[in-house]
C-alpha cells in the first residue's frame, strides 16, 4: 500500500450515532498519535458534531455520499484505513469496499451481514490481494469478542495440551444493554434479501457460508433451548450466534485451520439452572429483541449513563478429544451494541495501521488479522478482559 495519505484514520459516519461514538473516542484517545478525519454527507453537520464531542477545532472534515461513488473513491485514496459505520452494509456498504480494494486502503466496519460479506469475499478478494488493502469485516460486538474469544481459548490450550480443542462451546453469562437499530436494520435489509431471493436462505444458515468453501463436521444445535450438562444450566439461542459462527469457522479456515479440521463450535446464552432456568431458557427462545414498536431505529442509541451502565460477559469451554478441559472468558466495561463497540472499532483500525506491516491484502475476520495485538489493545485501551478460569 501506498503510505503517502493525507491521513492515517477517516471515520465515516462520523454524524451517525455509533460513528459520533467512535469520533469521540479517537479525540479523546488523541486518536494514538495518529492523524485522523471525521466523514459524512454533511460538512455543516460533521462540523457541528466535532465541536459537540469536543474534538480539535482543527479535525479535518471529508464529504462523501454513499450514492457518489467518485467521492467514496477520493476519501479511500486519500486515507490509510477507513471506519465505516454506515449501514445497513448491503444497502450502503459495497462501493467504499470496491473503493477500498482499488486503492490498496485498510478498511473495518461493525458488519453482521453474511450475505454481503460473502458477497464482498468473491467480489474483492483478489482485488484487495493484488492492492494490499486489508479488509477486516465484523470488529464491533459482533464479532470480535467472540472471535478473539475463541482464538484466546485455542492459544491457552495449545500451551497447555499442545493441541488446540475441537469442540468449544460459546456460553454468554451477561449480556446489559441495547442492541443497535443498525442492527436491527441489518436484519431487517437480510430479510429482505431473502426474500426476494429465497435460495440465498442456504447460505444464511450454513455455519460454512464465508469458510472458503471448507466444509467441517456438523455443527452443534443452537436453534433450541437444551440443558447444557457440562454447565449444569439451561441455554437459549444466542440472537449473534448466526453471524458469529460463520466470522469463527472463517478465522479457522484462514488460520490453516488452527482449530482443526473437526473443529465445532455453538454459541448459547445461559439461563441458569433447574426449572427456573428452563423458563427462562423458554422464554429467550420466543423473545424478539430487534422487532416490534420498541426497536431501535438507525441513528438512535442509549444515553451515555445507560452506555457505561452496560457490560457483557462471554464463557468459552474448550475440550480436548480425550475430555480434558480448560475455560476463558471475555468481558467488557460497557453495553455492547454502542459503548464497548465504538470502542472496538477504534482499536482495530489503530491496530491495522500501526502494528501490522506485515498482513498481506485480503479479506479478514479479527483473529486472523489482528490477533493478539488486538486482545493487548483492547486490554489496556477499551475496557476488555481476557482471562483463563
């Protein structure tokens, strides 16, 4: 990739809920010694969100529309790696990547969106190969402390058992805060996809569906409530087990399958024990917490109390083929679909820019181009722990 950039991070969003929230925590991180850009449609909004959120006078503003491809293309020309939080990804997101892979411009996003990502991997792989840009999908919630999660996990067992687990088990022990309304929109644009093309169903359910056309064991069932025994709890249904699966078996795949070829992986939210716990378990199952009246809308978000009220907790159980076991956790200090999320997103472009020279283009998940560089950043910038119970 060419160096000679105008600038090393442009957020664009910038005047969007999430993308406002990551523009905040570059200026206060004085985004790490890096130069830095605020985009969007609207110079005269950008100006007046970097004076809301108290970044430099000098911040520099780009105008670019997602219905302007020539725009998209002179932002990415001009930038080391673009944060885009401008979603849905399938409705706003494909000319920024095509821009991306191009110019040879780093690029991460907050996307849940298999579809599009498959989509995006046949389209621009090559593309980004031939440039050098890197291309890293899913470094929000979804998916990175799963991802990372299980990569941590898999990193502790070889140390331990000099062999990685082919069976791990995702298990969410806390979960406080809101989910996204680009999230709900996300799903909202999937659904429609398949809608009005239902062979597409296929690949929204095949946990291989971004594992370059690797095909491991079955999976595990994550559709339905069980009783987890190695737990001694209920689980229900994790709503991002979908897109986290797919983002962890494509980790794999990239890795040269560092997690085996028999690698299998579910991901459940746990409900506690007994027939308390089964109700509950029940009750998860049926609820719908990005439809109805009360969902979130794009652009909308919980105040910044509710932000640093929130926090999430991840179990991860590896086991060995001769039953031995070992366990890691993964938490963070704020609600997931915005505080720690935002969060996130930063440290991954700042990670991409400064501490891997060495990552060759392509198309990515987090584990495979970030690693742990990224679980140091995450540690001691945004608020996450990774630990081995």
């Amino acid at each position: 990739m060419d160096k000679q950039r105008d600038f090393d991070i442009v957020i664009y969003g910038a005047t969007g809920f999430t993308g406002r929230l990551v523009a905040e925590y570059l200026a206060q991180q004085q985004g790490h010694g890096l130069s830095w850009a605020m985009a969007g449609r609207n110079a005269d909004k950008l100006a007046a969100v970097r004076d809301e959120i108290g970044a430099p006078a000098d911040t520099p503003l780009v105008t670019a529309d997602a219905r302007d491809s020539s725009s998209l293309e002179a932002m990415a020309g001009g930038a080391r790696c673009i944060i885009s939080t401008v979603g849905p990804y399938q409705l706003y997101g494909s000319d920024l990547v095509a821009a991306c892979a191009r110019q040879g411009t780093d690029y991460v996003d907050l996307c849940g969106e298999p579809l599009w990502m498959r989509e995006m991997i046949a389209s621009h792989q090559a593309a980004a190969q031939a440039s050098g840009a890197r291309i890293v999908f899913s470094c929000g919630f979804d998916s990175i402390p799963f991802d990372l999660g299980v990569l941590y996990l898999q990193d502790a067992a070889r140390e331990k058992f000099g062999a990685p687990c082919p069976r791990v088990r995702g298990r969410v022990r806390a979960m406080n805060g809101e989910f996204s309304g680009g999230t709900a929109a996300s799903l909202g644009a999937t659904m429609a996809a398949i809608k009005a093309a239902p062979e597409l169903l296929n690949a929204l359910i095949d946990p291989f569906a971004l594992a370059e056309g690797f095909r491991g064991p079955e999976q595990p069932a994550d559709n339905k409530p069980f009783e987890d025994e190695l737990l001694g709890q209920w689980v229900a249904p994790f709503i991002m087990a979908t897109i986290n699966s797919k983002n962890i078996h494509r980790s794999n795949a990239l890795l040269g399958h560092a997690y085996g070829e028999d690698f299998r992986y579910d991901e459940m939210m746990l409900t506690g024990p007994g027939e308390q716990g089964k109700a509950a378990a029940e009750y998860v199952a049926k609820a719908d917490p990005l439809g109805g009246d009360d969902a979130p809308k794009p652009g909308e978000g919980p105040s910044k109390e509710a932000r640093e009220a929130g926090n999430y907790d991840v179990l991860f159980v590896g086991t060995t083929a001769d039953g031995r076991e070992i366990r890691a956790s993964v938490s963070g200090d704020m609600d997931p679909g915005y505080g720690s999320t935002s969060k996130m997103i930063s440290e991954s472009a700042v990670c991409l820019v400064s501490e891997c020279a060495d990552l060759p283009g392509g198309i990515y998940t987090p584990a495979p181009a970030l690693g742990q560089k990224l679980v140091k950043r995450l540690e001691a910038h945004a608020g996450l722990s990774f630990r081995l119970e």
